[in-house]
C-alpha cells in the first residue's frame, strides 16, 4: 500500500513546491469565482489554463499518462460533478444549479508539482450536498493536522476516517483512490490512504511532501470507471465530494503548500503549530 523509498526534498527544493502550490491555488480561485449554472467544464478548464500559463508554471495534468499509442488526460484539470468521484474530463457539459463540482488540479514549477482540489456547489444547493463537501474538507484539515514530525504517514488516514466515522451521516469513504506523495513528479510513494490504524507506513520526516485527498459519498461508496478510461462514478447515482492539499511537515511545525495562507489559520484553529520556510 505504501510503495517505494519517499523522495526527500531540500529546503530550496520545498520554497519551490510552494511556488507551484500557489499557481495551483490561484489556479482553483479563479475557477471556482467562474462556477455557475451555464457554464461548461471546458470553460472553466480554460479559467485555469490561463491562470498556470500566465504565471510561466506548466500544467501537470495535461497529457498525462501519454503513452506511445495511447493519449494522455486531455485536460488542465479534471472536473467531476455530481455522481463523479475524480478524473472527470472537461468538455461540453454545462452546468446546473445544485450540482456539485470536483476541480482537481496540478501545476509544475521548474520542476517541481503542486496539487490540491476543491468542492464547489453551483448555486445553493441542497443541504446534504453543502454538509457532504463540509465535511470532506473537515477531514482533510484533521488528516493534515494528524501529521508529526516522527510519526506516520497512516497517522493521516486515521485521523481521516475517525473524524468521518464520528459524524452523524454514514458517508461512503472512497478507499480504491488515495492521497499520494509529491515533488519532482505529481504522483510519488507513499500512498496516503483515507483509512487505516495510526503508526503504519513510512514515517513522516523533514522534506516528505504528501497530498492528502480525501473522496466521501453520500450513498455506496463502490465506483467504476467509465468508457473513456477516466472518469470514475459512484455505482449508485449518488453525489461524490474530494478536497486536497499538498503539505509537509517542517522543525517549525506543517505547511500547507496549497493554501494561500500556508495552512496558518485552520492550522492554528487544530492548536498545530504553523511551519512555513522563506515564503
């Protein structure tokens, strides 16, 4: 479950994983700002495309997987609504008020990735959907919270699945997809699971950069891909939600990459310490 040797970055090397995770959040506010009943998935594929060239990153998720014989994913980001889990390819749907919408997306910067999602709802939506996008994005702040200097990378995913299975709703956890190591590429060892018994894995140290995404349900969490080879659907219908953010731990305390004020308020708000390097 928990792959190969992690890479370990360098101070240096962090200051410019930071600098991508910027262009990726600035990437995700411009999108989000551009949500609404009319416009497509393929607009706001553009929204974000625009916001990574003009900041000179490169996108990570564009062709991806791109194999001789074989295409690699055609978008910027991949955008899941409603029943989509992830991976959702950016097209021609247009979007309706209630929906809610999974925006995934990767930026590179000489080198080096940054990558972080949010749940966006089109309109007001129904209570249920706000309450299951909340309370996505409340597992992963506990998840990012959970992690130690010292301690280990399940530390995470515990802390993930306690917080989902404490709440009143019985939301589905997606397992088969994970949370993931980063840096020179977007998807490195470890797995970040969003289950498991804390002090497994590989241990958190210095320069270990994890993305930790949480994907919850409001039904069954069993899901399939579909005929393009990427989007994955839960099996009954219902809607999905995944937030995330790429993190590390520092000797001052955590970083969170990818949010704009480096974690410091929600973690301040789960009484850890907030850890950024020259920012």
């Amino acid at each position: 479950m928990f792959g190969h040797r992690p890479e370990i970055k360098k101070p240096e090397q962090l200051v410019k994983m930071r600098a991508a995770g910027l262009v990726v959040q600035r990437a995700l506010a411009a999108v989000t700002a551009e949500v609404r009943a009319g416009i497509t998935t393929g607009e706001l594929d553009a929204v974000a495309h625009d916001v990574i060239r003009s900041a000179g990153a490169t996108p990570s998720f564009l062709n991806y997987g791109q194999v001789p014989g074989q295409p690699g994913f055609p978008g910027v980001t991949c955008i899941s609504v409603n029943s989509e889990i992830v991976h959702g390819i950016p097209g021609d749907r247009t979007l309706a008020d209630g929906d809610i919408v999974s925006v995934d997306c990767g930026a590179i910067v000489d080198g080096w990735h940054g990558d972080s999602a949010v749940s966006v709802i089109v309109g007001e939506g129904s209570a249920e959907v706000r309450a299951l996008s909340d309370s996505t994005r409340d597992a992963l702040w506990w998840g990012i919270a959970a992690a130690r200097l010292g301690g280990h990378v399940s530390d995470i995913s515990h802390a993930v699945e306690q917080h989902v299975r404490s709440l009143d709703v019985d939301y589905g956890i997606v397992t088969e997809y994970t949370g993931h190591g980063i840096g020179s590429a977007m998807h490195q060892p470890p797995d970040v699971p969003n289950v498991g018994k804390p002090g497994k894995g590989p241990k958190i140290v210095e320069g270990l950069c994890l993305a930790v995404e949480p994907m919850l349900t409001l039904g069954d969490p069993e899901n399939t891909t579909l005929a393009d080879e990427w989007t994955v659907v839960t099996q009954d219908g219902k809607p999905a939600a995944h937030w995330e953010h790429t993190m590390t731990v520092t000797a001052k305390g955590t970083w969170v990459l990818t949010a704009e004020d480096g974690g410091e308020d929600l973690l301040t708000k789960h009484g850890i310490n907030f850890g950024p390097l020259a920012d």
